[in-house]
C-alpha cells in the first residue's frame, strides 16, 4: 500500500502540464517617456516616446495586431490621473496576478473604460475613449485598440497637436495624433495622422465658462458638478498603455499606464 501511494504521487509530479496557464511579462520591454519636442517642424502640445525592445525571438509570435497602444483621455484636473492609474493597474494590468491582463473595453454610450473609475473631490472620474473619422473607425478595441502592430520600429512617437474647428476666437477644437517612428539611421518616418475627438465624436470645449452645465455631460460630467466656489482648472488628461499579447502564453501584458495635461 505504501508503495503503491509512493508511485502514485511520482506520477503527479510527472504528468504533462498541459492546460497551465503560460504567462510572459514584457513590461520591462516597453518604456514611455513623455516628448514634447517638435518632430520635422512640426510643434506639439503633448506626446509619448514608446520605446519597443522586445527580444525578436518573441516579436515574430506576437497576436495579430500587437503588440498595441490604447490611447484614452480624462477631462479632470490634472492630480485625479494618478487616481485613475491606480485603478487602471488593479483592473486592467491586474499587477498581484502573474501580469494576467483584461481586455480594455469601453461602454458604448457612456465611452467610459468599464470597471475603472475614483473619485476625486468626491466626484466621480472615469477613463474615455477617443474616436476619429471613416479612416480610423476605432481606437478602443481590442486588439488593434488605437495604434497596432508596433514590431517593425523599436521607437515610436504619438505627438499632439490641437485643431480648431473654426477660424472663431474660442472655437471648439479637436486633436490630431501624428505617429512617428525611428529607421535605423536616427531619422524620423511619418506614419500616421489621426484626428481625435471625444467619445461621442464632437470636440473639445476650449472653456468651460458660460457653457451650459446641461450640456456638460459624461466625460465633463466633473465639471458639470462643480460648485462655483471650486478652482480647478479645466484639464485634458492624455493616457497611453501598451498591450502585448503572444502566441506562445495565455496573458495579456499591458505596459505602464503614462499620462500627461493639455490646457486647452
């Protein structure tokens, strides 16, 4: 009997693992830095650096369409975007759980990024997603999500510029995301253009005094709500996340959650 439960559990120790779950973390292989410089003279309000070092062994089996960059926005002062990092990490990245990601998805009539929201000065902020024109029909959807693909260059760069919509002095404006990257002489390649308005496809208010709070819905709903007494002033936050998914393993890696303001 003893030797029979001897063999029995030396064969545990040896059955195949298949069905385990295989996770990979490429965080330290995506770095992003904020870059505020001009490209090919060309002037920028805000832009991210994505620096890609992904060992080639791993890049020629990544998922179609990654390994890709989500970019979204928030319209908060600019101190709730710590705030809504951290719940991006527990929610999204899910940082305690062998880096086993969720999808980013967005909810369809609100453009907020679902599961992922704080509170800051007791009001209610969320993540949104960002929509353009018959040319990029989406930028929030998983896998491709805002800019996929990212294996042919080691660095790119996703630079903002703003818009207006008129020639009229404080004029709706919207943004346009220029996307860079580096050949291997140093100099810049022009890959993309991409205008960027809000979830529901209308512009950016370039103030928020004398709008009607009616009007001040979903992603301004912060502002909607503030008191008067309040003195914040009115932020655009810019976020950037790179997903990584590979053939080889069964998680999804996303990269640092990185944001910046923009004063429109």
């Amino acid at each position: 009997m003893r030797k029979g439960i001897i063999l029995f559990l030396v064969s545990i120790l040896f059955l195949p693992s298949c069905g385990v779950p295989n996770y990979r973390d490429f965080k330290e292989y995506i770095s992003i830095y904020d870059y505020n410089s001009s490209i090919e003279g060309k002037s920028y309000v805000r832009g991210f650096r994505v620096d890609i070092s992904i060992p080639e062994s791993d890049l020629v089996h990544m998922e179609s369409g990654s390994p890709s960059a989500l970019v979204m926005y928030s319209i908060t002062p600019s101190d709730g975007s710590s705030l809504l990092e951290s719940r991006f990490d527990r929610y999204i990245r899910n940082y305690n759980n062998h880096y086993n990601g969720s999808p980013a998805t967005f909810d369809s009539s609100t453009g907020r990024l679902n599961n992922v929201e704080a509170s800051y000065a007791e009001r209610k902020i969320y993540l949104y997603s960002f929509t353009s024109d018959e040319s990029h029909p989406s930028l929030s959807q998983s896998p491709n999500y805002t800019y996929p693909d990212l294996t042919l260059y080691r660095s790119y760069f996703f630079m903002f510029r703003k818009e207006s919509v008129s020639a009229e002095s404080e004029s709706p404006f919207y943004l346009i995301m220029d996307v860079y990257a580096l050949d291997d002489t140093g100099s810049y390649i022009s890959l993309d253009s991409i205008p960027m308005y809000r979830f529901n496809n209308d512009p950016f208010f370039s103030s928020v005094d004398n709008i009607d709070s009616n009007n001040l819905t979903n992603d301004y709903s912060y502002y909607r709500d503030l008191d008067e007494t309040d003195n914040n002033s009115y932020k655009i936050n810019l976020f950037i996340s790179v997903a990584v998914q590979s053939e080889n393993y069964n998680n999804i890696s996303w990269s640092d959650l990185e944001y910046q303001s923009i004063t429109p």
